[in-house]
C-alpha cells in the first residue's frame, strides 16, 4: 500500500518585508520623506524675504522685513523642533526667548531682531534643508522598494544626520543662552521686588508716620488757639501731653521703617550684631551663632540680614516653636544662612508665608533656598548667597 502526497492548496506566506519594520523605524521614514516638502518651503521662505529684506534695505520697509524674517525663522524652528521630538524621539532645549527691549522703542526692536543668532541659525537650518532633503526623500523612495532588507540601516544613518543637524543649528548654542534666559527671570523678580518695597514703604509712611504727624499738627493748632485765648487750663495741658506722645510713636515708627529698608546697626556693626537684634525682638527666644572672619559686601550682608528677618517672623507667626536658632557661616565664596525651631512643621514654598518671594530674591542674586519642615517638625531652612568680600566691592 504505497501513500502518495499531494501538494497542500495553502499557497506559502509571503515575505514579511515591511512588516519586519518597527514603529521607530516607519517614523524615521516619515520624518525622511518629509523633508523635501518642507525642505521647499523653507528654501523659498528664506529666498525671498532676505532677497526682499536685502533688495530693500535701502528704503524704510527692508530692515523691519528682514527683522520680521527672522521673527518668523524662530517659528519654524519651533516647529523643526516638535517634529524631530516627535519622529525622531530628539529632546533638545528650546532656545532663550526674544530679549526685553524696555525703553528703546522700534529702534531697539530692530536692532535686536536683526542680530538674533537663534533666528539666523534658523535661517541657514532652512537653506540646507532643501538639497539634504531631495537626498533623503529618494534614497527612501528607493528603498522601500528596492533595498527594503537593508532600508532600515540607511535610515538610521540618514536620520543620525538629521538629529546632528538640528542639534548644531535649532538647539542653545551654548549655556549663555540659557544664562541669558535666567538672568532675564532674576532681573524680572529684583524690579518687582524694588517696586514692592516702594510701594510698603509709601503705604507705611501714609498710614503711620504721617497720620500721627497730620494728628499732631492739629493738636498743637488747638492748644496754640487755647493759648492765645488766654486758656492755660488743664485741657490745654492735655492736648500738649498728647500731642508730646503722638511725637514719640511717630518717631518710633519712623525708626521702624528706616530699620526696615536698612538697619543703622547692620552699617556700624555687621551682620552679627543685627541679627543678634532680630532675635532679641522674636517673640521665640533665639540662639544666634555667627562665624564670619570678615564682612561680606553691603548687598550681600543686606540680602542675608533681611532673610534672616522674615524666617523669624514666620518662626513668630505661624510656628508654634519654643525655641530656634540662627546659624550663619562662610563655606569657600559662598554665605550659608541656616534657621532652625522646634514647631510645628509643614512649611512650603506655596505657605503663603512668603518662602516662594524669599526665594525669587535669593535666586535672583545666584542664592539658593532649602526648606526641610516635616508635618510636626522640626523645620530647617537653609540659603545659600554668593560671597563677595566687602573691600573688594568698594572698590569696584
């Protein structure tokens, strides 16, 4: 009995080909056989507004052209960027923004458009973008149906020169510009910093000092007009009393407030002593402990004096604490400040008790600002500020 076979009616499968693909690699492909339409789009963007900005330089409109080229190389780069952050799976920076021209007008715009390296950096990235991509856009053409097996190694290749390209011209060319970007921040935070202290100090002088004067002029006009009338009783001594007591809290308040912008004991003394006088005016006893071979320079020791100041008060208002500490200290060329009690805890930057302005002025001045306050306590607070040695800033 012999067995004969038969071929099977289930035709073989096909080759895999393009199913052997991964997803990474059909979007490096897409990326690649995107890069001739966009490659033509921004060939002619970049023609024709520097042949435009270029040709008419000599008028009125050439430069603003230009400048507004430029503006608008930014976009694209914007747009380059989330494309190869999609596609390509490349993180990079975004570059620093536009700076602030406050005060100079159009003239200040211009000047500063024109000569914005993120823009023309932008520009040049465009111009490449069409040869390079005419060569990408075919070598994929190609290989998807010509050279599928080895396609995917040509396209890592082909997109590794992508990623380098957009590293070179659409990323931070350097940490100056992300410098620039923070120095920006910190410049922002020290001019409404300068503008909330003007306005305390207006509304303190409005509501204290002057009130108390403006009661006190009329006070003194109501015993003058007594005395002029012959009426040396006892309502005019009255008013003198009181008018000899509203001088003294007027001139309480007007110690605190010249305390408050900068402390006489702080210029004659240092730093030790004035915080030695904040803790003497905590309502928490406070151990101070400074160890400082020298003086800091004025703005230094100013900024560290009124950080102290405003952690006491929160160790005052909101701790709950028995006891606390001030410990300062000097570590290479930086200032260390560390404030320490025994309360309850739980402080944050977004408390409400001022730590998040604390530390926008710190940052602003290359300081920095720790908080360690656990729910139940302790809390330790340390910062950080730059040295400069006090001699030396003089004489700068």
């Amino acid at each position: 009995m012999t067995a004969s076979t038969r071929p099977s009616s289930t035709p073989p499968p096909p080759p895999a080909r393009f199913a052997a693909y991964d997803r990474q690699t059909w979007k490096e492909i897409a990326h690649l056989l995107a890069n001739l339409p966009l490659g033509v789009a921004g060939f002619v963007y970049v023609v024709v507004t520097l042949a435009a900005g270029g040709g008419l330089a000599v008028t009125v409109v050439g430069l603003p052209l230009l400048a507004g080229a430029l503006l608008g190389a930014r976009l694209i780069g914007k747009w380059e960027r989330a494309r190869a952050r999609m596609l390509l799976g490349l993180r990079i920076d975004e570059p620093s923004p536009m700076p602030r021209q406050r005060g100079h007008g159009f003239f200040g715009w211009l000047w500063t458009s024109l000569k914005d390296p993120v823009g023309w950096r932008t520009m040049l990235y465009s111009f490449m973008r069409l040869p390079w991509g005419v060569v990408t856009f075919t070598v994929s053409v190609i290989g998807l149906f010509v050279l599928w097996p080895v396609l995917p190694y040509i396209v890592r290749g082909l997109t590794n020169a992508d990623r380098a390209m957009v590293r070179g011209l659409l990323s931070p060319s350097d940490e100056l510009e992300r410098r620039i970007v923070e120095l920006e921040s910190d410049r922002g935070v020290v001019v409404d910093t300068a503008a909330a202290d003007l306005r305390r100090i207006e509304r303190d002088l409005h509501d204290g000092a002057q009130a108390r004067l403006v009661a006190l002029a009329m006070g003194l006009g109501l015993a003058k007009e007594k005395l002029l009338e012959g009426q040396a009783d006892d309502t005019v001594a009255a008013m003198v009393d009181e008018a000899h007591g509203e001088v003294k809290l007027a001139l309480q308040e007007l110690r605190d407030l010249a305390r408050g912008i900068h402390p006489a004991v702080l210029t004659d003394r240092g730093l030790d002593a004035a915080l030695s006088s904040l803790a003497a005016r905590c309502t928490v006893p406070v151990k101070v402990t400074a160890d400082l071979p020298s003086r800091p320079a004025a703005a230094i020791e100013g900024s560290a004096y009124f950080t102290v100041s405003e952690l006491l008060q929160n160790v005052s208002k909101h701790s709950g604490a028995r006891t606390a500490s001030v410990e300062v200290w000097r570590a290479d060329q930086r200032l260390l400040i560390q404030v320490w009690d025994d309360g309850r805890g739980g402080a944050s930057l977004d408390g409400g008790t001022g730590m998040a302005g604390l530390a926008d002025r710190l940052g602003a001045v290359d300081g920095l600002f720790v908080i360690d306050s656990p729910e139940g306590g302790p809390t330790t607070i340390t910062a950080e500020l730059p040295w400069r040695d006090r001699d030396h800033a003089a004489q700068g």
